[in-house]
C-alpha cells in the first residue's frame, strides 16, 4: 500500500494536474485503490484536489527532501550490514 500511495504522489509531482482516470490506466491499478491513495496523500495535506485532478501542496517538497533523505540513510546502514566477502567470515 505505501508503495502505490507513493507511486500516486510521484504521477501528482510528475504530471500535475493529473486524474484518478489516467492515474489508473498508466499505473494498472483500479480507480479505487488510486481514490483511496489520493485521499490519504490529501489527509497528509501532500497533495490537493483542483478541476483539472490532483495538484501538489507547498508540503510535498519538503516531505520528499525529507524522505529521500532518510531512505539514504536506510541504504547506507543496510550496506554497512551486508557481508561483502564469505572468505573473511570463513577465515
């Protein structure tokens, strides 16, 4: 689920104005799944409704800085975990 919440805010960043019709068709998901995604990024104030479909906020900047941030930092720590020659832990 946060995957496609994530997938739907990426399409409002990428193709503002954008509606749940061409949301669906370009993503395969059903158009309630991409209204409930759209519902919870407006809740999250990430995105807003306008005529023409979904629009960004003034947050969603700040909140994909803030994210893409923290998910370098998931990878490093996930990279510092890994197990890079199976001769050092044999030996």
């Amino acid at each position: 689920m946060l995957e496609r919440h994530l997938q739907v805010l990426k399409m409002v960043i990428e193709n503002e104005p954008i509606g749940i019709v061409k949301m669906s068709n370009e993503t395969g998901y059903p158009h309630h799944k991409v209204r409930y995604s759209l519902r919870v990024l407006e809740e999250e104030n990430l995105i807003e409704p306008s005529s023409q479909g979904a629009i960004k906020t003034e947050h969603t900047a700040d909140f994909v800085d803030d994210l893409d941030g923290k998910i370098d930092e998931i990878i490093e720590k996930l990279n510092g975990m890994k197990i890079e020659d199976v001769a050092e832990i044999q030996g």
